[in-house]
C-alpha cells in the first residue's frame, strides 16, 4: 500500500514537471524569443478573431520593422484561428447532435401518446 502511494506520488510529480507552455517548448526547440513573442501574440488574436468580441494583439512598429516578429505573428494567427474554427463547429456539432436526439425522444413520447 505504501509502495502503491510512492509510486503514484512519484509518477504525479514527474508528470507535472514534464508540462511546459507553449512559450517553453518554443524556446527549448531553439525558435527566436522574436519568433515566440510574436507566435503568441498572433495566437491569442487568431483565437480572438474566430469569436465576437476578437481583440488582436500585435505591436504594429514591431510587425512593421521585424520580418521575424511579422511572420510569427502570421503562423500564431493561422494555426490558432484554424484551431479554435474547429474546436467551435465540434461543439456546435455536439450540441446539434443533443437537440436531435432530444427531438427524437419527444417525437417517440409524442407517438406513443397517440397510439392510445
């Protein structure tokens, strides 16, 4: 029993060092601190973009002057705004899917409510 806890303890700790953000990750693969500034902020605009109230967040001097921060920004948009369209129609497809099979049940209750 005490083993079992070590080793479940152990394996918790280890998972939890081994998470890192997407800013680490970048920088431990040796991408341009240029790059993953701009990856980031292209990223939380492409999210944004996909919904109501999108807020872009760019720093308009550097994308004009830095080709580097220009193209991360780009690909950070890209890929995220990509992301979130289909995460928002997997849901939206979900939720389809719950409406037909509530219209489902209340047809067959409705039908058997009937046959009386």
């Amino acid at each position: 029993m005490k083993v079992a806890r070590l080793l479940i303890c152990g394996l918790s700790l280890l998972v939890l060092l081994g998470c890192q953000s997407l800013r680490e990750q970048m920088l431990a693969e040796n991408y341009p601190p240029t790059f993953v500034d701009s990856f980031e902020d292209g990223c939380s605009s492409g999210r944004s973009a996909v919904g109501p109230l999108g807020q872009f967040d760019k720093d308009v001097p550097r994308y004009m002057a830095e080709p580097l921060y220009a193209r991360g920004w780009e690909d950070g948009f890209r890929q995220c705004e990509d992301v979130q369209r289909i995460d928002d129609w997997q849901a939206r497809r979900e939720e389809q899917w719950r409406d037909d099979e509530w219209r489902h049940h209340v047809d067959q209750a409705m039908a058997k409510a009937l046959r009386r």
